[in-house]
C-alpha cells in the first residue's frame, strides 16, 4: 500500500509576500526556477505537485496586508482540488485557522 503524501504549509507568523512564496516552495519543494508569483504556483501544482493532501495552517495569523494573497492561494488550491477530482486523481485540501 502507498504511503499517503501530505504537504504542510505553515503560514503562522507570515509577513510579506516574498516570505510567504519562500514557505510555499519548501513546503511543495517546487524547483529553483519557481517565479514566486501565483501563476507559477498555479503552474507548479500540476507539473511538480504529487500529494494525496495538502494541510494549511496559520492563515489566520498572517498580517493585513497578506490577508488578500492567502485568500488567492486558497482560491488556487480549492480549484486544483476539483479539477483533480474530476480527472479522477483526488487531492484532499484541508485549510485550518
């Protein structure tokens, strides 16, 4: 039986969208060239992605000024979600405070 992969992004504590685009490539372990932006995270969900899961955490906590981008990233991820669904390879996304 196959191990199921989880990624987990800690956001807690999160500050700039530079920091917050560092966190997302350690916790995908997207390649260098990663462009930091949310097309590219886009992107790289589906070429570089293979979790069974993808566990957020901390998005309550990040400052004013992130609070826009982390609900673009959530936005992202909850799509990724029902396209892999409907091509029959789910992907269980699980955002918490």
């Amino acid at each position: 039986m196959k191990k199921e992969k989880i990624v987990t992004l800690d956001l807690t504590g999160c500050k700039y969208l530079g920091e917050l685009h560092q966190r997302i490539k350690k916790a995908f372990d997207f390649p260098d060239f990663y462009g930091e932006n949310w097309s590219a995270f886009d992107d790289l969900l589906w070429s570089e992605c293979d979790a069974d899961k993808v566990v957020v955490v901390g998005g309550d906590s990040v400052s004013k000024e992130l609070s826009a981008s982390v609900q673009t990233m959530k936005g992202i991820l909850e799509e990724f979600q029902e396209l892999c669904d409907k091509d029959g390879d789910p992907v269980e996304i699980e955002i918490r405070s």
